[in-house]
C-alpha cells in the first residue's frame, strides 16, 4: 500500500473503518431469513449502434427471496461490483465481512461505456446496508492501473468467522507485471496492515483467485507466471499460504491462469481438501493426468493435505465432463465438490451442476434446468457458496434464448440449492456474487 507515513495511514483507516461500522448492518433486514444474498444486475444500452452493458448496480435480498433493496444505483460507465474476477462470473472472493454487515465494493468505471471495450478505473470502498460508501480504502488515484502506471490492488477478499482481516493482491486481477507479486493482510479496522507472502519475483508476475478457508488459517492463490504476455497459454501455480506464519506449501503446478479462463478452485473449511483444475500431461505420472473427461485436455483434482493423496474428479463412465473452467465449491467438510458439468451427446446446450465426492466416487447431477431447453435455447449453471452447514448451495442459473428474429434473449436467476434432493429456490433474477448464510 502506497503511504505517506505509517502513522497517518493507520490513523486514517481506523477512522474509516470505525465510521463504517457504526452504520446499520446489511444482515438485519434478514432477521426472519436464513441469510442474505448480495448480487448485481446490468443494464444494457446502445454504444456505436450495438446493444451492450452500460451499467451495473448491486442489489440485497433475502435468501427467502423477500425484502430485497436496490445499494447502489445504475450510473451509465460505473459497473458496481466486489472486484474485476467477479465479473462476469469468473471467480468469487468474500466480498462480506464475517458478521455480514459490510461488504466490499468496487464501482469500476469506462469511459465508453462499455465494459467490455475499455479498460476499467476504479477505487475499492467499504458499503453498508444503504449503500453508503465509505472513503477508498487504498492510496492511490486508480486501483486498478496496472503497475507500470502506480500501485494497484485486487482479489480483495474479506476472511471468515473468527479472522476478520482482509486479503488483497498489490496488482489488479486483470493487470500483470508486478515483481514480486504479493499477498497482505490487514485488520478490518485498518491496523496490522502487512505483507504476508510473495511470490519470486523473477518466476510470477501477478496473484490471482485469493480463496479463504473458512477456520481462517489459509489461503489459496494462484501464482501467475512472468511468461505471462508471451505464452499462448497463459499458467500458474497454486500455492496454499498460512496466514500466520505466511509459509506458502505449493499445490499444483502449470495450471491455466484464472484471468485466461481456468477454473478456480476451493478449499475446506480447515484447509486438509483442495479442488483445482489442471491441464492433464500424459508424460507425467498421477490419476489426474491419466483421467479421461471428454474432449477436455483440462481435468479437476482433488488433493488431501493431510495424506498427500490426489485424486481426479471425473466421470468413469465418460457420460458427463466436468468442465475446467470458471470456478468449483467443496464442502465444509471437504467431503464433496460442486461442478459445472454437461452430458454428451448435448454438451454445451444444458450445463448442470455435479456434486462428486473427493475421492472421486458418487458422481450425482444436482440441479435441473432453470429455463426450458430447446435447440435454441443454451443454459449454464455456476456454483457461488455452499451453506457453512454444507445442506444448501447457492447457483446462479443462466441462460441465453435465440428468437426467430435472431434476438438473443439472456435470464440470469439468483437459487438456493437443497443438495439433498436437488430441488431449487427461486430467490431473484440476477447474479448472485455472495451470501451471508446463518
């Protein structure tokens, strides 16, 4: 973080933290629900003659689907959102504090509008339950310029129940060329504010994906690698970092880069399980990189921690792939992994979410499409938390329908996933990005 003194950063973040958190929280219109659900909708509008996004807001709900409220508003050029990877639906971070009373924001801005031409200006805030925003929360004009421009931040990730620090990376999630690249750690009063971990900086260029374990004590992180710009596929490695000692123990090697479209995996709740996905080498030994899933040269893996032991996550029968990319869930327990998957013969037209178990037994489809399928319609699911009680998940549904007159009509739908019978909860239309569950 750029300073002018130690002193008078600290100072000023406990100023604006403790301002924040006066504020009424985000979690008590929920006192009758089983918690609450942060999500985005965009707004689409005309650029050079071509319907595209112009703008997004976030919005709260209930999980039940009632006393939803509007937090930020539609402002043409300003995509609300809690970081660039989740955008889109690339990755999600923890965007609310442990008590679910805040949450963190990022109002992201294009000069076009357009999100998807132009490059993004923005500084990360804190938000309440009325959407007031407090001071950026970093020094510096642009928090998402890339390094050679002035200090930037991304993966900013809130930790869970009985480790309220926030992580962040010092380069966007979209930016690279930073060396070292590194991860920190600061209290979500602004104090403690330090580097835990760096990557070598000759080897990476950026961290990507921060995932938390849910006692707190780990993160999971994707090393970028400093070939990134001249590679055609752009890797990483992914390294499992104690967050009190900053010791970083490395999990897999040469895996697709996040940013690049490679899946992003998850750890439990005591970090002993890792899901990640990796591109499958058949010169190499080990069950993933002999595992047949599809046409895919991608394949997810799930390692014990405690034993050492990988195994592939995939379907024996090669019915059903289980796709490598966007990201995947594990249980609490460590137990089972939520996946994007789809059938063959109609793979992509219906994409469904699996559970499997992660000694890669117990293949079970979970969802049933949101939508009607037909030869004109392509619908996806995408996994964004599982419940801390490890019975519910919550899945944004997606889908985009062709009409006679070439119209691509788009539904995003915001569920809640009973994991034991597979039935599913409308809550609202949109895209879900977090969820504060009881």
């Amino acid at each position: 973080m750029q300073i002018l003194s130690r002193n008078r950063t600290l100072v000023a973040l406990v100023c604006l933290f403790a301002a924040a958190f006066a504020a009424r929280p985000l979690a008590a219109a929920a006192q009758a629900s089983s918690g609450t659900v942060l999500f985005g909708r965009t707004m689409n509008g005309m650029v050079d003659g071509v319907s595209s996004p112009v703008s997004s807001a976030i919005f709260s709900i209930d999980d039940d689907g009632l006393q939803e409220r509007q937090l930020t508003p539609y402002t043409t050029g300003e995509f609300d959102m809690p970081g660039i990877g989740n955008y889109m639906d690339l990755w999600v971070t923890n965007a609310f504090n442990p008590a679910g009373t805040y949450s963190v924001l990022l109002p992201a801005q294009s000069a076009l509008p357009n999100y998807n031409a132009m490059a993004l200006y923005g500084k990360y805030v804190l938000m309440n339950a009325y959407g007031v925003r407090t001071t950026p929360m970093f020094y510096g004009a642009d928090d998402l310029q890339p390094p050679s421009a002035g200090p930037g931040y991304g993966s900013v990730s809130w930790g869970p129940a009985g480790n309220d620090q926030i992580a962040y990376t010092n380069v966007p999630d979209d930016q690279f060329g930073k060396h070292p690249a590194c991860v920190s750690l600061m209290n979500s009063n602004g104090s403690n504010n330090h580097t835990l971990w760096c990557a070598d900086r000759w080897n990476y260029c950026a961290v990507e994906a921060i995932r938390w374990s849910g006692d707190g004590s780990r993160l999971l992180v994707y090393a970028v690698h400093a070939d990134h710009n001249v590679t055609p596929q752009p890797e990483a490695d992914i390294y499992l970092i104690n967050t009190a000692t900053g010791a970083a123990t490395l999990i897999q090697a040469n895996v697709q880069e996040p940013y690049a479209g490679g899946g992003v995996g998850d750890i439990s709740y005591d970090g002993h399980e890792v899901i990640y996905a990796m591109f499958k080498n058949p010169n190499e030994p080990g069950p993933c990189n002999t595992a047949i899933n599809g046409d895919y040269s991608g394949v997810w893996c799930a390692k014990n921690m405690l034993t050492g032991q990988t195994v592939a996550l995939a379907d024996p029968s090669n019915v059903v792939t289980l796709l490598p990319n966007n990201q995947a869930l594990i249980s609490p327990d460590g137990s089972h992994a939520f996946v994007t998957a789809a059938t063959l013969p109609s793979s992509p037209q219906d994409e469904e979410i699996y559970a499997v178990k992660t000694d890669g037994s117990g293949l079970r489809k979970v969802t049933s499409p949101c939508v009607t399928v037909d030869p004109t319609t392509f619908l996806w699911w995408l996994p964004v938390r599982v419940s801390p009680d490890g019975t519910r998940l919550l899945a944004n549904c997606h889908s985009e329908t062709t009409t006679s007159s070439a119209t691509v009509v788009l539904k995003d739908q915001v569920n809640v996933v009973n994991l034991s019978d597979g039935s599913a909860r409308f809550v609202t239309n949109g895209t879900a990005y977090d969820w504060h569950a009881q």
